[in-house]
C-alpha cells in the first residue's frame, strides 16, 4: 500500500472521527450546494438568505 493512500485514509478516519460520521458516504453532505439563495430586501435594502420565494426580509414581511 502506497504512503499517500494510508495517508487519505488517516485523514478520512480522523475527519470522519470528529465530526461523529461512521462511513465514507456521509462525506457527501460536504459537497452539496446550499438551497438558499440571496435576496435582496425591497422594504431595507437588507441581503438575506433565504429558500423561500419571497422578496421581503422576515421583519419586513409582518404584517
């Protein structure tokens, strides 16, 4: 077995070990792109994040 393979594999068991993962496909959280998006408040000029389909910020957005 190559160094450089024990070595990914070292650091893929401490990753894993740290953050309470227990197998290799649990890294694939690591790689997904975020669902929100940036929007623009047109009541403050405020930016957000947001996965909703709003143009408002929550503060702006009560009634």
């Amino acid at each position: 077995m190559p160094e450089e393979d024990f070595d990914e594999k070292a650091f893929e068991q401490a990753l894993k070990g740290k953050m309470g993962w227990k197998c290799s496909c649990s890294l694939d959280i690591v790689d997904k792109k975020s669902e929100l998006r940036e929007v623009t408040c047109k009541g403050r000029g405020k930016i957000f994040r947001t996965n909703q389909d709003t143009e408002y910020c929550f503060r702006c957005d009560k009634p």
